[in-house]
C-alpha cells in the first residue's frame, strides 16, 4: 500500500456527475455546492473556469481542472459573459430528475448559428471523506490542471462514449470513469516540471524511505521500531532515520503516531459502538491511556470529545487498517 493509494480511497465519485451537455455560448453554470473536490474537463470546445477570489482559468478541448472547496465556481464561456448563471448542485445528478444525463438548466441546443461548434463539459464532484483523505486535500491548491495529451486522454475516450448513450449501469462506468480521470490528473499535477509535490509523494520513490513508508501504510498497528523498519529496508538505522526525516520532513515513529491517530479518527466515528480500548489495539495500542494521551497531543481532544464532536458515521466510511483481511489487533508501543 502506498501512500497516494491510502490518502485517496476515501475520495470516490458516488453518483456525483452533475452532468454533461453541449453548451452554446453565451452560458454560466454556477456550481454552488462547494464540494471538496470538483473535477471539470471539456471533450470540444473551449471555456473558463471562474473560481471564487481567483484569476480565471482557460479550459479547452481535452483538458482537465480539478477545483478544492469549499469556495464555488462558474463554468463560462467567455470573461465578463452576458449569460446570467445558472446554479448547478446534486440536484443535476439525482436519478428522479433524469439520472446522470440530467440537463437542468444546462442550454442543450447544440450550435447557434455563429460558426462556433457547442463546448461539450463534463463535471464530477467528490465528496471527502474522513481525516484520511482530508490529509490529500491539503496537499493540494485551489485550482490544478493537467493539459490535453496528458495520461488522462485515454479515460477521456471512454468518458464521451459512454455520455453519448443512456444504457444501464451508466452511473457506476461513469463513476469509476471520473475516479480514473482524478488519479491521472493528480498524478500529473504532482509529477510536473518545477513543481512542489508533498513530501510523502517524493518520498515514495526513495528505494529506501519508499519502502519504510509502504510498510507503514500496509501494517499501522505493527509493533514498528526505527530498528524494524531499518531491517526490513536493509539499511541502518541511522540511515534510515536521516533519509526518512530529510525526504518526508519528520521522523518515521512522528509520522507513524500521525497517521495513526489519522486512522483512529476516522474509526472512532465509524465505529460508534466500538469502546476507545478496542480503536486503541487497531491502530496499535495495547493501552487505551497511552492511546489517548496520544490521540489529544496530535489531535488536541482527547478520543471521547473528538467523537462527540465529529461528523455522522454514516457520512464517513473509511478504510481499517488490517492484517490478512481483519482488522488489525496487533499491540504497538506507546510513544513516549
């Protein structure tokens, strides 16, 4: 397991297309939902992205711009357009209103007659769920792109076939059609000349931090020393822990406590009846105090008040850490 993959299993599209349509200038859609993630990419045509307190972006045939919330955004065809915006939100996606090719107030008439052929858009929006996932959110700005002849062209392919037809199952091939499209344009976004990726996303590559780091990811509640993972990499443990701190930015048992408490988080909300003992030996703690303890210094709320607090279970499915395909219930060291 890497990290990309752990960070973004959290993020998936779920009946979340607001639409597609051929557009005929003038238009602005107004997305006002403010979804955490917004993936538009335009199959012909040409547009621009208007975030809120942020210069314009061009988007044009075959490129991809995903849009961070919570702020909302309009799709225009043109800076400073005459077209009164329209507000687009789920309502465009429920399957009451016409399913995933719904058009409510999207202008479906094709060309007008100017010489300009129609912008055709597609827009998905992802929900973010959990304290997991919200660790990629920060690693990312308001708006990102990837150009047209990017990795993603191929998932763009089967995006405007599968839009042309209304057949069953179309929601779900949709779905995991945008779910692709964001992993490619996430990668793209993080491997771009002159850019600044997060640490971890270097890191990864690293034959040695790379492999501390999987091991972390693939086994959380393991009994992990800086000696074990050193072994395990084959290095020493100096090594290790220079490497490690220099390429991610803290050491390995730092950043393993954080992704614990991370993981901890996410399942003292989704399992409400789970005690703070049982949360403690999945993320590998054989003492609840010791737990908390570091569940408050990392969190700044103690396992109880931080559950209190939280979201809805039902709001925020994550995945356990496991071991052989159940959950994990091996006991780990408390930090000191």
């Amino acid at each position: 397991m890497d990290v990309f993959s752990d960070l973004i299993r959290g993020v998936r599209a779920h009946g979340s297309l607001f639409g597609s349509s051929a557009l005929s200038p003038p238009w602005a859609l107004h997305f006002v939902d403010g979804a955490p993630l917004t993936l538009c990419t335009v199959l012909t045509g040409a547009g621009w992205i208007v975030p809120e307190d942020r210069p314009p972006e061009p988007l044009r045939a075959r490129e991809t711009v995903v849009v961070r919330g919570p702020a909302t955004f309009t799709f225009v065809d043109e800076v400073g357009t005459r077209a009164e915006p329209v507000a687009c939100g789920e309502h465009c996606a429920t399957p009451e209103q016409g399913g995933t090719r719904h058009r409510l107030g999207w202008n479906d008439r094709g060309g007008d007659g100017d010489g300009r052929g129609p912008t055709t858009l597609i827009v998905g929006a992802y929900p973010v769920h959990g304290e997991i996932s919200r660790r990629l959110l920060d690693a990312l700005p308001v708006v990102l792109r990837a150009d047209a002849d990017g990795t993603g062209d191929a998932v763009l392919d089967h995006l405007a076939a599968e839009v042309a037809v209304d057949t069953p199952g179309q929601q779900v091939v949709l779905d995991r059609l945008l779910d692709w499209m964001l992993v490619c344009t996430l990668r793209e976004w993080f491997d771009r000349p002159g850019g600044e990726p997060p640490a971890w996303w270097a890191a990864q590559r690293d034959p040695v931090v790379g492999e501390a780091l999987r091991l972390l990811h693939a086994e959380p509640a393991a009994p992990w020393t800086v000696a074990a993972l050193a072994e395990c990499t084959g290095v020493s443990r100096s090594t290790l822990a220079k490497r490690f701190a220099d390429l991610v930015g803290e050491p390995p048992l730092t950043y393993l406590t954080r992704w614990r408490m991370a993981l901890a988080a996410d399942l003292l909300v989704e399992r409400e009846a789970a005690t703070v003992a049982a949360i403690a030996r999945t993320v590998g703690y054989s003492d609840p105090f010791g737990f908390s303890a570091a569940f408050k210094r990392v969190r700044g709320a103690n396992p109880s008040e931080f559950r209190r607090t939280a979201a809805p279970a039902s709001a925020r499915p994550v995945r356990r850490p496991t071991d052989g395909g159940r959950p994990a219930e091996v006991p780990g060291p408390r930090p000191g």
